[in-house]
C-alpha cells in the first residue's frame, strides 16, 4: 500500500538510494531539499520537494503534512567545524524533527546515526548494548550520542522513533565524505592510494550501501520504538580490506605503513591550521586515535529482529568495481 513518506538528507550518500528506492516501490515522497539545484540526481514521478533546512520549521511541517513515515538522515558529518555546528545540526536539528512530526502525529520515525556512538571493540565485537568504554574520538560520535539520549526521552512520551546505526558504509554513489570507503577503492585502483594506516591491522566494520538502505526500510516496518539497531557488514583488517580491492580489481600495489605517531602530528598540525586560519583539516587527532582501536561490529540484533541481511565484503567490493568501470566508460 502506497504511503506517504517524508525524508530528510535526500541528496546524500544514502539518502538519495533511500528516496528513490521508496518512490520506486510506489510511495509520495516528500524530500526536504536546501535548494533545486542540490536535487538533479532526485529526479522521479513519486517525489516532490520541499525546499528548506532542519531550523525552517514552517518547511518541515508543509512536508509532514498528512505525513505516514519520516526518514531523518541529515546530519553534519565533517571532520571539523569551528564553532557549534555540530551540536546545532545533530541535536537541535533532530529535536525539531520529532517536534514537527508529533505536531503533525506522524505515526513513526526512523532516525540516522552512527555505529561511532557505541565506541570499539574492546572486548570482543560490540553490539547494541554495549557500554561506551573510552572517550568520544569526535565531535560528530558525541553529538550523536546526545541526539539519541533526547529522542529515548520522546519515546518515553509517547513518539514511535527507531535509531539504526550504519557502520562505515560504501559502494555506488556520490563519492563524498560519507563514501569515503569507496574513494579509498577508486584511489588504489588507480595507483593513487600509497599508505597503509598504521600497522594496517586496526579493524574495522564495512557495510554494503543496499544493505543499510534496506535496514532503514525494515527497521521502519519492524524495528521497535526507542531501540537501535546497528547495521553493520563484515569485519575487516586494512590488510583484509586492501587485499580485497586487490584481488578483485586485479591490481596490487605496494603500501608504505604511515606510523600512528607521524599521522597523529599531522592531525595536529591540520587542527592548529584549522583553529587559527580557518582551513578545513583533512584529519584531526581525535579521527587518527580510533586507529588505535578495532572496531569489530555484532548485527545480530537487526538480523534477528529485522531480517537485516549482510552482503560479502568480496561481493560488494566487486559491485563496487563494477560500478566505478562502468562510471570510467
């Protein structure tokens, strides 16, 4: 049955497959968009646009309007930003959300975060109860992390919201900050990608993009309110990862291991520039210490509760390829 759906982030990364995969099964949705020219690649019969931000209150209600779903997944996700942005986007935007959508008694509400907010893998994989044993690496996993503390309280009131947690996502898309996974892939094939981070085994959590499109879609229709729901792919080393690409893509390539030590005076170097001039880093040392950590990732929860499936790591890095050729054609 056709539903009346209304998403925020729709010109992002997983946004824009979320948008149209829902239009295509037959559902209006409504895309809250900054301005036309951002929505190019949004172009379908089953979605209309609502031009706005998460503080334009009046645009958020016209698009709750009769409203079945929202999808929120516009976030600020940058490595750094010199003021409050972080906590103003992350938090304050998503409370406008809830609060548009109770006003407008919108039945149900799946909320974007991230894997980031339960921290690594200290003992063994986490999963979605696992207590936060170090400090937060960045401002964008604690602003996060409060977002989710405020919308158990709107639970508790009475509001259908779920959380899904996406690990570091990749595959076929606009190659942005948050597909910078797939960057990685076309850079190395190409013979541009010359280090390894570290020793190259800090592990960490890949997910296929149609994997976490379709676990929005399940945890909107199953997912219960006020939990979360990580979905994760398959786990691997910066070795695994590399050896990968490159059996898939026939290309092998020497690495040159980049030590911790060096990385982290160059993230403080990036951050001092960035603090007093105001160039945006390309790594802070908040984002060079998670490299200290594996971040081994349990989706059982959503496989179990709702029928979240994985794809192979290998399976998708061939789709991935496949994609980037056909792109180079």
């Amino acid at each position: 049955m056709s539903k009346k759906i209304f998403i925020t982030g729709s010109t992002g990364f997983i946004g824009r497959k979320l948008a149209m995969k829902l239009a295509d099964q037959g559902n209006q949705v409504v895309a809250l968009i900054r301005s036309k020219g951002k929505a190019k690649d949004l172009q379908h019969d089953n979605i209309s646009f609502v031009e706005g931000d998460l503080f334009n209150i009046g645009a958020l209600e016209v698009g709750m309007h009769e409203t079945d779903e929202v999808y929120h997944l516009a976030a600020f996700a940058s490595v750094w930003a010199k003021d409050d942005t972080f906590a103003k986007v992350n938090i304050d935007g998503t409370l406008n959300i809830l609060n548009a959508a109770k006003k407008k008694s919108v039945k149900k509400i799946v909320v974007t975060s991230t894997a980031g907010v339960i921290g690594p893998a200290i003992d063994g994989p986490v999963n979605e109860d696992t207590p936060r044993q170090v400090d937060f690496f960045t401002d964008y996993e604690s602003t996060k992390y409060e977002s989710e503390l405020k919308i158990k309280e709107y639970v508790a009131n009475g509001q259908h919201v779920v959380i899904v947690n996406p690990t570091r996502v990749y595959g076929p898309g606009p190659l942005n900050v948050s597909n910078s996974v797939t960057k990685l892939v076309k850079q190395y094939i190409a013979g541009k990608w010359k280090f390894m981070p570290g020793d190259g085994m800090s592990t960490g959590n890949y997910v296929y993009v149609d994997d976490v499109i379709n676990g929005h879609i399940l945890a909107m229709e199953k997912g219960r309110a006020g939990e979360r729901y990580l979905l994760g792919g398959e786990d691997a080393t910066y070795h695994e990862l590399f050896e990968t690409i490159a059996q898939i893509g026939g290309k092998q390539y020497k690495l040159y291991k980049m030590p911790l030590g060096v990385m982290l005076t160059f993230g403080k170097l990036q951050l001092f520039l960035a603090e007093n001039f105001g160039r945006q880093p390309m790594i802070t040392p908040g984002w060079v210490r998670k490299y200290l950590y594996k971040w081994m990732v349990s989706s059982a929860k959503a496989e179990r509760e709702l029928g979240y499936k994985i794809t192979p790591l290998k399976q998708g890095i061939q789709n991935t390829l496949d994609w980037l050729n056909s792109e180079n054609e």
